[in-house]
C-alpha cells in the first residue's frame, strides 16, 4: 500500500479591415459543448464548432483523459486498503518422504516407569469419563532417540482469514492524497484542452486567410482577363503592339499560377485544420466563419494593450502629437533602475498594468501549485513510515490428513470410528482472532534519507514558482509586443493595399485611354499582387498574435467558452 502511495504521490480581404483599425476577435456561436457529428455530406464549420469538436475527439485529448480516469483508478487502489481484506486459501500436498525428528521416548515416562494406556482408556477420555491410569517398570537400559514422522503423507488446508486496517499514518495521508492526485490529472487534461484551442484557433485562421486570398487572386485573373481581352481588340484594331499583348498575357499566365497555388495551399491549410480537430481527411468542410466577423476594432485593442497609435504615437487613442520626454525629477538611484528594468522587461507598461498580471490564470501555475501540495504530502508519508502500523485479524479453517488420498478427501467428522471402535477423524477446524502490530525500529537510516529526498524536491519546486513567474511575465512581455508589431503592420500594409489599389486602377485607365504603358499596367498589377500578399500575411499575423496573447494571460479557454 505505501508502495501504491508513493508511486501516486509522483504522478505531474481588402474591404475586411474598419476604419479604425481591426484585430482579433470571435463572433457570436454556438456553445462550446454543442455536439458536432461527422456526415457524410460537406459539414458546415464555424470556429467554436471546430474547437468543440477538437476538445471531443482529438486522439491525443481522448489519450490524457484516458490517463486521468488512470488516476482516479490509482485512487480507488490507494483507497481500497483500508476496507476489510478476505482471503480464501485452500492446498492439498503429498508428503511422498516424510520428514522425520529424533524422539526421546525413555524420557516420557519420567525415568524408571511409564504411564500404561489402553484403546479402552482413549475412548473412556473422549468420551469425558475419567480414568485411572497404570504404570508399568522400564527397562534399565533407556532408550535411545529414535527417529519418528510426524503426520501422514497426504494433508489438506483451507481456510478463510480477514484483516482490516486500524492505523497506518501512510493511508491517512493516501486518502488527503487522493483528491489533490485527481485534481492534478484533471489541471493535466486542461493543459491539453488549451494546447488544442490554441493549434484550431490558427489552423482554422489560416484556412480563412487562405480561402480569402485564393477568391482575390480569382478576382484579379478576371480583371487581367479584362484587360488582355480589351489590349487584344486594340492591336486587332491597330492601337496597340503585339508586345503589350505578349506582356499581359506573361502577367495572366504567372497570375494562373500563382492561383493554383494558393489553391493547393489552401486545400493544405484545411487538412491541416482536419488533422488539429482529430476530424477525418476525407470529411469535406465548409467554414462558416468569415474574416470580416472575426474582427473588431484595433482601437479597443490597443487601449486594452495601453499602445499608442502606430501612425502618431500621441497616445492610446491616437490624438495628438509625440509628446517630448519631461526632465528626470527623481536621483537615478538602485531603486529606481530596478523599476526601470522591470518596467522594460514588462513591455513598457506603467506600474499599474503591469502589476495587474494573475498568475493563477495560467494553468501552468495552478499545476505547479498542486504538484507542491503533493510534495508536501509525499515528505508527510515518508515520515509516517515511522508511526505503528495496527491491524485486526481473524481467520478460521480446517486441516487434514491421511494415508492415502481418498483417504483424505473421505472428510470424517470427529463422530466417526472405526471397525475397532477407535476414533478415526481426520478433518479438524481451527480458527482465531487477534491484532497485529507493527513497529519500525531501525531500518539503516532509509527513511531519513528518503525525508531528505522529499524536501528536496520541494524545495526544487518552490523554485520552480519564481521561474515560472518570470517565464509568464517574459510570454505576457512578448505577445503583447508581437501584437502591437502586428496590428501596426497589418494597419501599414492596409494603407499600402489601398495606395496600390488606387495605382493599379489609374494605370489601367491611362492605358486604355491611350496615355499611359504597358510596362506600367503590368508594373502596378505586380505592385498590387505584392501588397495583398502582404495584406493577409500581415492579417494572420494579427490573428496569431491575438491568440497568442489569449494564452499567456490565460484568457484563450476561457474565451473559447464563452
């Protein structure tokens, strides 16, 4: 039993962005625990649908759960020591040599006489009359010892004993064990509830940015299309060259390419998506979801981030203009660089936000706290090894024997006699009750040795927490910057969308009425396939890092929930 305690005590698009700036944010669905059951037919698939379906049957979830009803099974086998234990035994052996002892016979009688005792005499003692016995004179040499066997050859045992637990210190700390022990397989099994959240939420992200890139650059072989077929009447027409025909028709053919691509990527990112949610590969999917509902307003964002504008840098909301630094009214002293570095390593944040981090929120941190309650009750159960151990005991049975085996298996009572009147049983019972206490003296100094190794290890763990504090602070530090770094960049290449947009349609009209060249069309198309390029990569950067930063405030469960 303490054996099974210590082993638990171990277990650890363009049109898509508003005006003000866009960022990460879910829409409105479905409960988390809505079910969703594969068909046959295309599956229509919102986010929350996908990670609801994820958190049900992604196999390496299914695995951690099947670990934590491991732990509850461990639980239930710590716990099963203290009700009572029955054993039923029952053997039969064939003594085929006997083992024999060296009897001495001269002193049973006492020295010069001996007790004479007739068959008559052992039935009148059985049967509780009292009786006279006779002496008779040895002889005046003794006896040697002699060798004698004791028993039969064939014996028989059965019997049924039960014991229960009255004290043992190592139990009492097994059962405040075993609700800590399931919380832990239960914070284990949340980790990897979060691990999944996170790898849908990008997966799924990065179907939608591809999905809405693969309809873009459709629309734009359209309008090459456009324009080809428009260049083409004009050289049949005589107003064009025959090169300005050659070029667009490069343009359209890399276009195409370009456009398969990006739809086989996009068929990548959906496998990939099939693969996070433990769905099958061959199950066709619809996402539901569009990246124009999965955004919000930036600004909101960076008044919660507490960044200023990228454009202006005037503060939260983005008004006025870069203040200049004011002169230092306090000495630069210790106390004051340390405040410094700590607001720097925070990610510039003032004291206020910065201190507002919950540790707690992090299941990382919860883990920690209850693996240390562990290792305290895993140092408590060492030092019970040297508390008594107290159990109550019973046990009752028969026993037999007989010269040959049917001789032993007839089961005389002890009624039975034989053709000489002599009592011939050879079954007899046999039963007691009774305590049994064990008391550690001195075991070689092990259990000292082993209290030490216990406050070892909580020790490492107490180091653990400061660790993991500053890990926290350092991922809360570094998803807070990747954000802003995104959403600045996303709002940059958004306006830079929208310039190429506008150089793209001035160039095509300028050609085509006759003022302007090819090589300018083609130069401005590029410069548009260019910046949408990096439109949606700057877009699922945002997403990314809006998930990234759910996760280190603990917030990303909590939302999917929601």
């Amino acid at each position: 039993m303490k054996k099974n305690l210590r082993l638990l005590l171990l277990a650890s698009g363009p049109g898509l962005l508003a005006p003000a700036g866009a960022a990460l944010a879910q829409t409105a669905q479905p409960a988390l625990g809505t079910t969703l059951d594969a068909t046959t037919g295309t599956l229509p698939l919102s986010l929350r649908q996908a990670i609801d379906y994820a958190v049900q049957n992604k196999s390496t979830l299914q695995a951690t759960r099947l670990a934590e009803q491991t732990a509850k099974a461990k639980v239930g086998e710590i716990r099963s020591a203290g009700l009572p234990q029955v054993n039923v035994t029952a053997n039969v052996a064939d003594n085929f040599k006997l083992q024999k002892s060296l009897v001495n016979f001269g002193a049973l009688g006492g020295g010069a006489s001996a007790t004479t005792l007739t068959p008559q005499d052992i039935a009148a003692a059985q049967s509780g009359q009292t009786v006279n016995l006779g002496t008779v004179t040895l002889p005046s040499d003794p006896v040697p010892p002699q060798a004698f066997a004791f028993g039969l050859r064939w014996a028989g045992n059965t019997s049924a004993s039960v014991s229960q637990l009255l004290f043992d210190g190592a139990y009492l700390i097994g059962l405040k064990a075993a609700k800590v022990y399931e919380e832990l397989a239960q914070k284990q099994t949340q980790q990897a509830e979060i691990d999944v959240v996170e790898q849908v939420s990008k997966a799924y992200y990065s179907t939608l940015v591809a999905r809405e890139r693969l309809q873009l650059l459709s629309r734009n072989v359209q309008r090459l299309d456009t324009l080809l077929y428009q260049t083409s009447e004009t050289y049949k027409a005589g107003f064009a060259e025959k090169l300005d025909v050659q070029r667009l028709q490069v343009q359209r053919n890399n276009l195409v390419v370009e456009q398969q691509k990006a739809s086989r990527l996009t068929e990548l990112s959906v496998a990939l998506l099939k693969f996070q949610m433990g769905l099958p590969q061959q199950q066709a999917v619809q996402l539901s979801d569009s990246l124009s509902t999965a955004l919000v307003d930036a600004g909101s964002l960076r008044r919660t981030l507490g960044a200023a504008d990228f454009r202006t840098g005037g503060g939260v909301s983005g008004l006025g203009d870069v203040p200049t630094a004011p002169a230092p009214t306090t000495p630069d002293n210790a106390d004051q660089r340390a405040q410094d570095q700590q607001t720097a390593l925070s990610g510039a944040r003032t004291g206020q936000l910065a201190g507002a981090i919950n540790y707690n929120n992090r299941i990382e941190f919860s883990t920690l706290e209850t693996q240390q309650a562990l290792a305290g009750l895993d140092l408590a159960n060492r030092r019970a090894g040297a508390y008594p151990r107290l159990l109550a005991t019973a046990a009752y049975g028969f026993s037999g024997s007989g010269q040959k085996a049917n001789d032993l298996f007839a089961f005389r009572g002890p009624d039975s006699r034989n053709g000489a009147g002599y009592p011939n049983q050879n079954w007899f019972g046999f039963g007691n009750v009774g305590l049994s206490l064990q008391i550690p003296v001195f075991d070689g100094f092990r259990r000292k040795y082993l209290v030490q190794q216990s406050r070892i290890q909580q020790q490492t763990i107490e180091r653990g927490f400061e660790t993991l504090r500053q890990s926290i602070d350092l991922q809360d530090a570094q998803s807070r910057t990747s954000l802003i770094n995104a959403l600045d960049v996303l709002e940059n290449q958004k306006a830079n969308l929208t310039l190429a947009e506008e150089v793209a349609r001035v160039s095509r009209i300028k050609f085509q009425e006759g003022v302007g060249a090819n090589l300018e069309v083609i130069s401005a198309e590029t410069g548009l396939r260019e910046a949408q390029t990096n439109y949606y990569a700057a877009l699922y950067d945002v997403l990314v890092a809006k998930v990234d930063r759910d996760k280190a405030t603990g917030e990303l469960f909590r939302k999917a929930n929601k």
